[in-house]
C-alpha cells in the first residue's frame, strides 16, 4: 500500500497541512516520519521525528497531521516495482501547484483535473474530522493554495490559520527561512 493515514486527533488545538508523504512515511506507516519531520522536530524542540512525536510521544492526542494526499506525490517515493500508472500524473499536478496555479484553475489535462477534483474530495472529507476552532499551519505551496479552498467550502468550522507563509519543511530553505517569533508562536500553540 502506498497511502499513508492523517493522524487527526479530536481534541487538537493545532493541524499541520502538509503535501504528500514520502519513503520514510510509506515505510514507517505515519506523516512526518523522515527527513520533514526530523526538520520540524529540531526547530520545535522535539528529538524524534515529528510525526513520531504526534502519533506516540509527548504530542500524542494534541495535534494533527494532514497529507492533502495521502498518497505520494513524487516517482522517487516509490520502490521500482510499486510505482504507479498515473505517476505523470502526480508529478504533474505536484509540479503546477508548486509553480503558480490557483486552486480554482481549470486544468486542460482532464486526467490532472479529475485528479485535483478527487484529492481534493478526501482532502476536504479528512479537514471535516477537525474540531472546530483548530488553528491550521499550512507547510509548502501545495498546501497553501488547497487550504485557500478550504477556508471557502469550511467556514463553518471557525478555522484559525497561520498567515505567514510556512515553507514545507524539507524544501529548499525550508524552515531555516520562518521568523523566530512565528516558530514561537507555533511552539506556545503546541
């Protein structure tokens, strides 16, 4: 299998929106488990891996983790013999959202369309499980731009979000590039 679960706890305060999981996730069966946890770990003061810390250590019960995809995004998440038909696909639709697209862009490809328009589906279906009120940190372009969405179709669920950018951990920059004072606050939060 090559889908990794959401840790979503109900009493959470705090949810980390991330892209898609990787090798380490795969393998380890929770979000957060590689090198994008070990970098969140470190700047928040933790020593294990972040979803480590979230799904059975001292976070345990307090906060969430949400992939947009549960699935990988990425060709090199995959071993040689499980990779996907639809890999292009992904990698595609990674790609545009990593570029420039808006959420609502109407893609030509109807392959990466209804792919957008299915992620999407489960991605709003897994924010609905969130307790109202949860403050929401989107990490990484990706994330960002399907959390636009969300704060339209959710509004309901009185959401908090984060307003200041928060790069996905494992690009380029990553995290060495946030404010101190937002790695505060996101610390006081947790």
């Amino acid at each position: 299998m090559n889908y990794v679960e959401n840790i979503i706890n109900k009493n959470s305060k705090v949810v980390f929106i991330l892209e898609s999981p990787h090798k380490d996730e795969i393998l380890k069966g929770y979000p957060l488990a590689g090198k994008a946890g070990n970098i969140i770990s470190k700047k928040l003061g933790y020593s294990e891996p972040f979803g480590l810390e979230v799904n059975d250590k001292s976070l345990k019960g307090r906060v969430s983790i949400i992939n947009v995809s549960k699935q990988p995004l990425q060709k090199d998440a995959y071993t040689d013999r499980n990779i996907p038909k639809n890999i292009l696909v992904l990698e595609k639709l990674k790609e545009v959202f990593e570029n420039s697209a808006k959420f609502n862009t109407k893609h030509r490809n109807k392959k990466l369309q209804k792919l957008k328009e299915e992620i999407y589906k489960i991605f709003l279906e897994e924010m609905r499980k969130l307790p109202d009120n949860i403050t929401v940190i989107p990490c990484g372009n990706l994330a960002q731009k399907f959390i636009e969405q969300i704060k339209k179709d959710l509004e309901d669920k009185n959401f908090q979000f984060i307003e200041e950018k928060i790069p996905h951990p494992s690009a380029r920059g990553g995290w060495s590039n946030i404010n101190k004072e937002t790695i505060e606050n996101i610390k006081n939060m947790l």
